[in-house]
C-alpha cells in the first residue's frame, strides 16, 4: 500500500508539472507574438493575455467557492436533521413528565407510608412549578426522585401523630430503616409497632423489640454509637421485589 501510495502522488506531481510547462510555453509563445505585432495587434493580445489571467483566477475562485458551499450545505443539512430531532425531543417532554410524575406517585403509595403527604406534595410542586417549562418541572421531577432514592439509604427519626383503629390521635416517635423498616414508640415505651406493608397496618412489638426501637433512635439522633439491632422488618423479600415500581 505504501509503494502504491507512493506512486499515485508522484504521478500526480509529474501532471501538475507538465501542466506547468505547458503553460509557460503558451505564455512565452504568445509573448514572442505581441513582441512581432504591430501595436493594434500587440494591444488585443495584451488583452487576450489579461482576460486568460483573469479566467484562470475566477476558475480558481470558483472551486474554492463550491468546496465552502459544498461544506456550508452539508453543515445546514446536518443543522436541520438536528432541529427535527430537538423537535421531536421537544414534542415528547409532556409525556415523559407524565410518565415520570405517575411513577413517582405509584413509587410513593406503594412504599411504606413514611411521610407520605410531605413526598406527594412534593410531587405535586415539582410538577406544578409556575411559569417552568416542560424541561424545568422535569428537573425538578427528577430532583424528587433523588431526595426519594436517599429515603432507601437513610436511617430517620421524628415525632409526629399516631391515629389508632378508633379515630383518635397521640404523639409517637417514629423510626425509619431505610426502605425495610418502619417502627413508632410512645414516649412512655409502653406501647410501639412496625409497619407490616403486606397487610397494611401496624403490628404491635413486644418489650424487647420496643428496647430495640429506643435504642435505634438513640442511634439515629447521636445518643448512642451504632450497634447492631434486632427488628423486625416490615417487608418481606416478596414485598421488595414485587411492591416497588
């Protein structure tokens, strides 16, 4: 390939050279030409000798013109096929957020019920943010994915209110493991229960897993270096596979 390449590129110089003497053997017999003229006859093959210069810079001028035209159309192609495609991208983003927010809902009312008017209206503002446009309510859609992924990371604590079977109210402190665990206390630790996510409803904990509980909010809230617990947990391997989006 080498000798091959070689070999084309110095027949191409020998042409171009060929090409250069021939020209300059054209201009020295015109040039003997208008030497024996006489001055009506010297003066049109000056303008003869002028208007073949000028020809061959236009040539010139025009195959560089047609090679910055040829890239320029080609550029304005590949610009449109672009454009239709952003287009087309532009055109699907209200399904993609749709699809997105009805996931994330799904996602929320089928976790463990954690906090679950605070994650819904986040949904809600992420999707409903004034005046965003399509690309803007879907960044803020997949922020609320972020902070949901972390839930499943995460070890949390906070006191909020209990309703029981019966319609009333109490304060609890509630204790969440990650994704697998969802406990409450009282604060006299007489009473607690974990999340049973397939039956939906809280089951009661005996006096050792409700020191357990105590103990894992300790943890939670620095009180206590982290240890080992023992708890049950509110969803089964099924529930893990098979419950989440």
């Amino acid at each position: 390939m080498l000798v091959s390449g070689t070999l084309m590129a110095s027949e191409e110089t020998a042409g171009q050279a060929a090409q250069s003497v021939d020209a300059q053997q054209a201009q020295a017999a015109l040039q003997q030409q208008i030497d024996a003229a006489d001055d009506d006859t010297r003066e049109a093959l000056e303008e003869l000798r002028r208007l073949e210069r000028e020809t061959r810079q236009m040539e010139a001028s025009n195959a560089a013109l047609s090679a910055r035209l040829a890239e320029e159309a080609e550029r304005q192609q590949q610009l449109g096929t672009a454009l239709d495609t952003l287009e087309e991208t532009r055109a699907a983003l209200p399904l993609i957020e749709q699809d997105m927010t009805a996931q994330l809902t799904r996602w929320i009312e089928q976790d463990l019920p954690f906090l679950r008017d605070e994650r819904l209206a986040r949904v809600v503002q992420s999707d409903a943010q004034a005046g965003a446009d399509s690309i803007e309510r879907i960044n803020g859609l997949l922020e609320t994915w972020r902070v949901e992924l972390d839930y499943g990371r995460e070890i949390d604590h906070w006191r909020g209110r209990l309703q029981d079977a019966e319609g009333s109210t109490r304060e609890v402190d509630y204790l969440r493991v990650g994704r697998i665990g969802y406990y409450y206390l009282t604060p006299d630790e007489r009473e607690g229960g974990v999340w049973d996510a397939e039956g939906s409803e809280w089951l009661p904990l005996d006096e050792r897993a409700r020191r357990e509980v105590r103990n894992a909010l300790r943890i939670a809230d620095d009180q206590r270096t982290p240890d080992l617990l023992k708890l049950p947990l509110s969803i089964t391997a099924i529930n893990q596979q098979g419950g989440q989006p």
